[in-house]
C-alpha cells in the first residue's frame, strides 16, 4: 500500500509538514508570516498543505542554493 502523504494532491497537517522540511513550528509560522510558504487550505479550524506546494517549496528552496 502507497503512503498517502506521497500523493501530489494529499492534504498535509502541521506535522507532516514540520517532518517534510525537517524545520520547527516557530520556523514554519516566520515563514508564513514573510509570505516566503505556500498558502494553506482550511478545513473548518483544521489548517493543511497540499502536498504539491510543500514539494514545490522543497524544489525552489534547493535551486536557490
């Protein structure tokens, strides 16, 4: 069975997040408050990431060097 967290169109929590980039919470909530990460999607009060920004992130913060 596939990891659902691998799929490009899964919803990311906080967590899942935090593991991907190997950054803490404080790190994540400076970044959003730049504007420098992706918007998230709200579900109710849940907050989540779609998979396919967080990689693209990863990819744009690797090519910046």
């Amino acid at each position: 069975m596939s990891d659902p967290t691998k799929e490009p169109d899964a919803l990311l929590a906080t967590p899942e997040v935090l593991k991907r980039l190997a950054i803490g919470e404080t790190t994540l909530w400076r970044l959003e408050k730049k504007g420098q990460f992706p918007k998230p999607v709200f579900l109710g009060r849940c907050k989540r990431w779609r998979a396919s920004d967080i990689d693209a992130f990863i990819a744009a913060a690797a090519g910046s060097g």
